[in-house]
C-alpha cells in the first residue's frame, strides 16, 4: 500500500486541506477535512483533491458564493435562460439569429445587462407558455414599455413584415404565389 500523502494546508481550488479525519471503509482512501472558501467544512478523498476533481463543498458548487454562477440565478431561475437568449441575439455577431437582431439595430436596454434589473423590470412569466415579445413596435428594442408576455399566436401576428428584396428567389416565387391566391 501506497505511503498517504500529506497535503496539510494545501489549497486545492477553493478548498484548503485541513487534516486527514478518516478512512473510507468501502475504497480505502484516505478523506480529509476541508474547509470551502464560502466557510463551510466538508472531507473528500485525497485523490478527488489532488486530481481537481472536486474544488469546492455543495453548497458553494450549487451557487451560493460561486463566481461562475452568473447573477444567482443561472442555474434555478426559469427566465435567465431567456435574458440569455436575447442578449446573445443582440450583442453577439457570432449567433445565428444576430443579422436578425442585432444586425437589424435592435438593442437591449442597457440597464438590463445585469440580470436581476431585467426581473425586476420584465416581471416573472404570468405562465409557462407565454414568451417575451416586442410590442407595440415589433420593429423596436427590447426595452420597457415595448415588451409583454403573449402567447405563440399573439407573437406570429405581431411579426417585422419581411421586405421583397429579403426573399431568395425560391421564397420570392411562393410569397408572390401565396399573395395571388
């Protein structure tokens, strides 16, 4: 059997080692005590530190104190995902959706960069169907005053009329066809 390794003091992300409590009765390895960065005491395997394999306790893990848990709410909050989504249509050229949005000029209200000034503004959602939508001025920025909560079919009704010469060729001829019938 391997000589234990003394890792007394060390810091292994946001945990320190503390003293080795105890063996693990089912694998043999040794646990230690750490303590997290956020207060609390938790005790892992030797290995799982040394490998980077666990780097905080629970607690800090499921976003409490925890720098990559973005405004609080990335993980538990249902309308972060939807903050997100806007924000990425409108300021990242890289996304799919940009030359729709962003490259169109629509903005998002820069107050609304921070996460929790958007739920406070925007509201939770009345029901699980509704999606935010740009009205009165679907051709608006999403900003106060030209946002609600509508349902998919209020939200095809209130869509930016698309001009002819943003049609292909194949999309021209059945928009034309369509507007004959």
């Amino acid at each position: 059997m391997a000589k234990a390794i003394d890792i007394t003091n060390q810091r292994f992300g946001r945990l320190v080692a503390i003293r080795p409590v105890s063996r693990d009765t089912h694998n043999k390895k040794i646990l230690w005590l750490c303590r997290c960065a956020c207060g609390r005491f938790t005790t892992v395997p030797t290995g799982a530190l040394r490998r980077n394999r666990i780097r905080s306790c629970k607690h800090h893990t499921n976003g409490y104190n925890n720098p990559n848990y973005r405004h609080g709410f990335a993980n538990t909050h249902p309308l972060y995902a939807i903050w997100s989504a806007i924000r990425q249509r409108c300021n990242n050229p890289n996304h799919p959706r940009y030359k729709d949005y962003g490259g169109s000029g629509i903005q998002v209200d820069p107050r609304w960069e921070d996460f929790s000034v958007f739920l406070a503004e925007v509201g939770e959602r009345p029901h699980s169907s509704l999606t935010l939508d740009r009205y009165p001025n679907p051709n608006g920025n999403y900003e106060l005053g030209n946002i609600r909560w509508a349902t998919t079919h209020e939200q095809n009704n209130n869509k930016r009329a698309r001009r002819l010469d943003q049609f292909t060729t194949a999309e021209l001829e059945a928009e034309l066809a369509r507007r004959q019938r």
